[in-house]
C-alpha cells in the first residue's frame, strides 16, 4: 500500500465569525515539501501551497477568544442553573438544568483546550492567516513537527554565522584634522569659557 501524499495537521475549522448557512472552512495539509492550506466554502474550495523553502516565519500571538467564550458560557450556564434551583415546578427545573448542562459541555472543552491564538505564515511575498490554528498547544505542535523540515529544506545558520542584531561598542573614530586645521589631541574634558 502506498503511503497518503497529504497528511491532515489540522481538522476543518471556521475561519471567523458565525454563520448558519454558508461558512468559510479552513484546514491545514503537510505536503512532501509544502505545507497546503485549504479553504472550503460551499461547494469551492481553494488551495494555498507554502513550499517550505520560501517560508520566512510563522507567528502566532494569543488572543482573548478563551476569555469571552468562557464568560459567555460560564454565564448562560450559571443563569440556567440559578433558575432551576429557584423554580419551584418540577418541569422547569429538569428543563433549565439540561440547559445548563448543556451550557457546561462548551465551557468546560473551552477551558479543556487551553489559551487562543493567531497564526499566520509569512513568505517573501504574502503574509496569510492560518485559522485553523486557533489554539496555542496545536500551534506547538505542529511547529515542532515543521521546524525540522523546514530547516533541511533552507538550511540551518550556527551560532556564528548568525550576525548580532546591533553593532558592537567599539572605540570612539578620531577626528582626522581638515586642510589648515591644527591637529587635536583630543575632545576637552571642560568646555573653553568665555572671557
């Protein structure tokens, strides 16, 4: 058996914003020298490849998504849980307790799946959103599984090839003297007064 040309890093995930009829899926492929991004929506889908030779970086930055979604479905699911303790009628509270068991799956797997992100990739010349990593473990992840295909794709710079981000302190240049200047022996320590 041959083995699959793609392997899934990432599973469909909406690319932002809600939507019942028609939302904008996004996934993530692992090439033999690419990475494929693709995106579906409908009955299209577009592609993206990423050889790993172009790419310059990956970025991710976290983001407050886990925050809101735990408010918001920690507060829908207190709210029904409140009201079926403080109704009286048997059938409100069986309703408004399924609802806040209900309310309890989303927040607890919220929580389960730990801190948002952004991702994006960046080549010579674009710079693309990666929603389907949204969260800072799967982005983790996979960056280890890239890192070292990316790295026999470009190569890899040592310790001393890699230049300093700043140029080093060094002496001081001396002033060299101009056409029918007099020579200096240095800066003053004290500036000249005035008389």
């Amino acid at each position: 058996m041959t083995e699959p040309e793609y392997i899934k890093l990432t599973s469909p995930r909406q690319r932002g914003g809600f939507a019942v009829v028609s939302a904008c899926r996004s996934s993530l492929w692992l090439g033999p020298d690419h990475l494929l991004s693709v995106e579906s929506e409908g009955y299209t889908e577009s592609y993206k490849r990423f050889y790993f030779r172009d790419i310059q970086a990956i970025t991710m930055r976290k983001t407050g998504r886990l925050v809101v979604l735990a408010i918001v479905t920690g507060c829908l699911c207190g709210l029904c849980g409140i009201v079926a303790l403080a109704w009286d009628a048997i059938e409100a509270k069986w309703v408004f307790g399924l609802l806040a068991g209900i309310c309890a799956v989303p927040f607890s797997l919220n929580l389960l799946y730990g801190p948002t992100c952004a991702c994006q990739l960046r080549t010579a010349v674009q710079t693309e959103d990666l929603p389907s990593l949204g969260r800072v473990r799967r982005v983790a992840k996979i960056l280890a599984r890239l890192r070292p295909l990316i790295a026999e794709a470009q190569g890899q710079l040592s310790a001393e090839e890699i230049p300093p981000p700043f140029p080093q302190p060094g002496p001081a240049p001396t002033p060299t003297p101009t056409i029918g200047e007099a020579p200096t022996a240095g800066i003053a320590e004290e500036p000249p007064r005035l008389s």
